[in-house]
C-alpha cells in the first residue's frame, strides 16, 4: 500500500498522524480520543511498514486494554 494511502485509511478510521515522531520516515505515529461512556480514552498507534516482505507491524496502545485490543483488530481489517 503506498503511503498517501495508509495515511487516508487511518485518518479515516479517526487516528491523527503525527509527522516526525518516529525516527524512522516510513513508520506511521497516530494518536486519538474516543469517548466511549461518557469517558476518554486515550489512543496511541504505530505502523511499521515492511514493504520489501509486503508486511506490516501495527501496535496500539490505550488507557483501556480492551478497547487497545479492539482497535487493534479493527485497523488489521482496514489495512
């Protein structure tokens, strides 16, 4: 997937990418706020692409680790 487009998908899915936090250009940084019960909760996300094994390592992390766990599954069906 070239990178304008994993950028649409997870600006989409409501992540805001933050340039230059990664040292590394190709990696994607993105962080959110869901509201889920009248409550914050805190997103923080990164996409490493491998784009010579055409794979990727995606890790998500929340205040709450149910709702890491299900964002998490949710991006792997977008990606």
């Amino acid at each position: 997937m070239d990178q304008p487009t994993v950028r649409n998908k997870l600006l989409g899915f409501g992540i805001s990418v933050l340039d230059g936090i990664d040292p590394n250009p190709q990696n994607y940084v993105g962080a959110a706020i869901l509201t889920l019960n009248n409550q914050d909760v805190g997103i923080l996300a990164r996409l490493e692409p491998n784009t010579q094994a055409q794979m990727y390592r995606l890790t998500v992390r929340s205040t709450w680790d149910m709702v890491a766990k299900q964002v998490c599954h949710l991006l792997e069906q977008l990606l």
